[in-house]
C-alpha cells in the first residue's frame, strides 16, 4: 500500500464557538454536479461561492478539494464563522455542507486548509487553529473522522 502525500492548501482550533455559518441550503443534484467546479465571487459580499447545485459562502483561498477513488469530489471549506466544512458528491447527489466535529480555523492566507496523506479513501484535513497550533481530522476508509488533534493520524 503505497503512501501518496498531496499538499493541496489549511487552518483549524478547537470547539470555539462562533457566528452562525452561510453554508446552509445545498439541496441534493444528480450525479453531474460531482464537480463543484470553479471558485466564484460577487460584488455584494467578500465571500467566495461555489455555483449551483455546490452552493456556499465561505472565506475565498480556502477551499480544497479532492477527487475520491469513486469519481467524486469532496470540498473542504473555512466557513464565514471560521468552521471546517465540507461537502462531497456521490451518485444520489450532493450531502450538502457539514461541519468537522469542532473545526475551527484562522483566516486563510498561505497554506490556510490543506488535504495531507491521500491514500484511497484515507486522508488528514488540516489547518491552523484559533490559538495558532495546526490541528488534523483523520478519515478512516470507513467514513469515520478521528476528531481534531495536534497529532497526524493514519499518516
């Protein structure tokens, strides 16, 4: 089983609470919107967008995204409260935005939300805190998240 690392751009703290997010109303597509596409932005706001069906305000150079082993993608977002979101594609449709159990991050600048150690279906998400340490989310092969730690999992 071969490690393959992929630096792709990250920032995250632990459990702050804060602002409610603009990442609600990503209602499911169908399999054609497995790519959310191009970062966009409006006049009327500081905030970057996906277009439709992908949705969301989030902070622009934030976004990452990665294409799973099944032909899917799968965005990683600092939300407008500074939360860790993200929203993946599959074959019924978009899962609409959720938030990593606790992820909260900086705002983005150089290296803001990065995607580490992509090997299959196992990857870290990582991004700097609000107290200025870097923090990982490891997702196991089955789905399942190890939650927020200033420790690399699964690497």
């Amino acid at each position: 089983m071969a490690l393959q690392l992929r630096k792709i751009g990250g920032i995250v703290a632990s459990g702050l609470a804060l602002s409610a997010i603009s990442l609600v109303g990503a209602s499911p597509a169908s399999a054609d919107a497995s790519d959310p596409g191009d970062v966009g932005t409006s006049s009327s706001d500081a905030w970057c967008h996906y277009a439709a069906p992908w949705g969301g305000s989030f902070y622009c150079n934030s976004d990452v995204k990665i294409k799973l082993p099944n032909g899917h993608w799968q965005a990683f977002v600092i939300g407008t409260n500074h939360g860790t979101y993200t929203q993946w594609s599959s074959d019924s449709g978009l899962s609409g935005w959720k938030h990593l159990d606790n992820g909260y991050c900086t705002s983005p600048g150089n290296s803001s939300m990065d995607v580490w150690d992509v090997n299959g279906w196992a990857f870290n998400v990582t991004c700097i805190g609000m107290n200025g340490k870097r923090y990982y989310d490891h997702r196991y092969t089955n789905g399942n998240w190890s939650g927020w730690s200033t420790t690399r999992i699964g690497a």
